[in-house]
C-alpha cells in the first residue's frame, strides 16, 4: 500500500512544517533565504514538508516527481505545474 500523506497535504493547502526548498522548519519571526527560481516557484520541492527529510526527485520534460520515504510521492502533474 503505498502512502499519500504528502499528496494529500499539498492538494488540501496544509501548512508546510519544513520548508520544501531548503528543509529548514518553518518557524514565526525565522527568515528562509531562497535561491531567485525558489522564490519565482521553478524549483521542484527537495525536502518533505511534513518531516524535512531529503526526497528522491526526478526532473522531466514535462514536470517533476517526488518521494519521500514516510509519506508518498507526488508528481506535479496533480498541482497542475510544468
């Protein structure tokens, strides 16, 4: 049985934990620096919102996937992004 947390928090706009970009947990008053393509949103997600822990992602012609370990995969062809 495969795991969908992670897809079903990105499909219902629950607040991230852990920054996608850079992993860092996502803190009031704490100031994440983001690289000018993560900040435009052309970068796909590298850390698991839910736990912060590093995802296998793969880049395509037409998109990106991610998996993380605990909590499933996502492709962005569900968020409707290229």
């Amino acid at each position: 049985m495969e795991k969908d947390d992670l897809l079903v928090a990105l499909l219902t706009d629950a607040a991230p934990v852990y920054h996608p970009n850079t992993g860092q947990r996502i803190e009031d008053g704490v100031e994440i620096k983001l690289s000018p393509s993560a900040r435009a949103g052309l970068e796909a997600p590298r850390f698991c919102q839910l736990c912060g822990r590093r995802m296998v992602v793969q880049i395509r012609p037409d998109g990106w996937d991610a998996r993380c370990s605990r909590h499933g995969s996502v492709d962005s062809a569900y968020l409707g992004q290229r």
